[in-house]
C-alpha cells in the first residue's frame, strides 16, 4: 500500500525536510534530488475512445466510484464507471440553465451531488448522482473555483480577490483566512489557483505558477503556507500598454522565460499529491506526482506515472486520470512497491 510504504519514509530523518516556522514551512534546496517512490503500475480502467468520447478533459472528481468530467468540445458533463462505461452525460454549449460554456471546476458534495462551477453566465449547477439537474444557483459570485462544505456553507474563489473565502450560497463572505503579503498581493495572470478539498471541510490550495502551497482548516483561520520540493517562485508580470480600437489598455502576461508548475492535486488522508507539469523541452512521457504530508507539509517522496496526466484523483493506491496519449481518455492505475525505479 502507497500509505504504507510513505509511513515508513517519513520515519527517515533524511526524508523530515519540512521546517515549520510561524506557520510557513520552507522545504530543501532546489538541487535537492526527488525521493522516487520504486514500483509497478498497472492499468485497471482506461477508457475506448471508440465507445466514450472525450473530445477536451481538463477536471474531473470521484464520486461513489464513478468518475466525473466536463469535455470543452461538447460541453457536456460526463460520469464513466469503472468499467470504462459511459453511466450519463448531459448539458450542451450554451449559457442557459442546463447549459455550460466554460466549467472551471467540478466537486461533489456530503450527499454525492456535483457541484459544477460556470464562472462567465455565474451559475453554480448541482447534478445528482444520477446525472439529474437539481438546481443552480444564477446570478452567483464569479467563483472559479468551488469546494462545498458539510455546513452548506462553500469555499470559493473569485479570481479578483486573489485568496479563497467561505462563502454562504447567496454569495455572502462568511470568513476570508489570511495569507502572507507574498500570496495576497498576487496580481493576475500568476494568481491562478485551484481548490482541493480535504477532510473536515479543509482545502489544499494550489498554484499553476509555483510549487507554493496552502493548507487551510475547516474553519478558516491560521492557513498554513509551504514551499514545494523545487521551489519554484512565482513570475513576473509584465504590463505592456496597448491601443485597442482606439482605446489606451495595458495588458498583463507573466515573463515569457517562466514555465508552469502545478497541474492539479488530490488530498487523501495523511498525504497530498501534486502533479507537477512537465518542464519546457522535457521528452519523457511520465508524469511527476510529488507527495507532502498533509500535517507538516512536509515533502516524502514523488511517483513517476506511466503516462502524462492532465489531472488525477488519489485514493489509496489507486490513482484515476486523464490522460491524452495519443486521444483523451480516463483511466484508473494501480501502484504497487516493486524494484522497478522511475526515471532519474
């Protein structure tokens, strides 16, 4: 079992490199190697394009084993068991109710319903597990990212605000934690961020321009900031004035020298993984997911992936994907401890 297998690294004194200071936790030097778990993946689920098509796949959640997608081609919510199969699918291209025009994020909430954020018609849309439209939240705020609460409360982000809040769902401020000036006063494009959940109403915040992460209680208060194993920083943006039909404009695009980091995240228990995206030029078909526990956030170790993942979902030992090799598709892999290392 990966829990295992990371328990007994943690208990090396070389692998504790996680120093928490006034709640900031500093990790090893850049030059510091990755910690490659050794073992063996197998293929338990992946889906036939012949038989379910997945067009685009940026997002997906688990739920009651079924996994759960938004195609960007279709714009259709899709579930596939595990069998491969194709349980439901609906929505269509539109900024109506029942319609999508660019999810942004999809969670599942106490009850297993699916929560669907839509940032440009600002509607949250709540699907039952049977695929059902429940209801939709119009008029919402510009949440981009969206994590449901057991206390019907939600986290939220609007990317205009930089840090996540707790909000009620008519879109009222419950609770705002407080970050560090580095992280608050992030400016757009490298503020962009995605919300993991974890157990008790926690979240794991991640960056697509950095390896910096945040852990956050269920109450809010006290978030917990940590650097990644690389520590990779955020870029500069550039501002560059602009005359558009007629009008003086400056446009913001992080420097063209930086690469992005953080693809995506899943919290299971004790630890958190971090799908890291491949570095400009890199060649090889893998994917890194580096591992942290989630008390100290303090790194244990990575995993090479068989094959380039777009996102991934953890539990256990089980890891569902999307992969897009050569076509996009799901699938679920399993990890056991063997001999055979991952690449250098």
């Amino acid at each position: 079992m990966i829990a295992s297998r990371l328990g007994s690294l943690q208990s090396s004194a070389a692998l504790a490199i996680g120093l928490v200071l006034s709640g900031v936790s500093h990790s090893a030097a850049p030059s510091k190697p990755r910690n490659w778990m050794q073992g063996t993946w197998s293929v338990i689920m992946r889906t036939d394009p012949t038989r379910v098509r997945i067009g685009s796949a940026q997002i997906l959640d688990v739920v009651n084993g079924l996994i759960v997608t938004y195609d960007y081609d279709d714009h259709k919510v899709k579930a596939i068991n595990r069998s491969g199969s194709l349980v439901w699918e609906t929505g269509s291209a539109g900024l109506q109710r029942g319609q999508f025009y660019n999810v942004s994020d999809i969670r599942h909430d106490a009850s297993s319903n699916i929560w669907i954020a839509d940032p440009i018609p600002r509607r949250v849309t709540i699907i039952s597990p049977a695929g059902t439209i429940l209801r939709s939240y119009d008029n919402a705020p510009n949440w981009w990212r969206v994590v449901p609460r057991a206390d019907s409360r939600v986290w939220g982000l609007d990317p205009n605000k930089v840090t996540p809040a707790i909000y009620d769902t008519s879109g009222r401020v419950s609770s705002r934690p407080s970050f560090s000036s580095r992280l608050s006063g992030l400016e757009l494009p490298s503020n962009n961020l995605t919300l993991t959940p974890g157990p008790r109403d926690s979240i794991l915040v991640t960056y697509l321009w950095s390896d910096r992460f945040v852990l956050i209680g269920g109450d809010g208060k006290n978030p917990h900031e940590y650097r990644g194993i690389a520590e990779q920083e955020f870029p500069t943006v550039v501002r560059t004035p602009r005359m558009i039909a007629g009008q003086s404009v400056t446009t913001l695009q992080v420097d063209s020298s930086s690469h992005r980091v953080t693809r995506s995240a899943s919290w299971d228990g004790a630890y958190i993984y971090i799908l890291q995206y491949p570095k400009p030029r890199d060649i090889d078909t893998s994917s890194t997911v580096d591992i942290y526990r989630s008390g100290t956030g303090s790194y244990v170790a990575s995993l090479a992936l068989p094959s380039r993942a777009l996102a991934i979902s953890v539990k256990s030992d089980e890891f569902t994907a999307i992969v897009n090799d050569p076509t996009p598709s799901l699938c679920i892999w399993r990890w056991r401890e063997g001999r055979k290392a991952p690449p250098n």
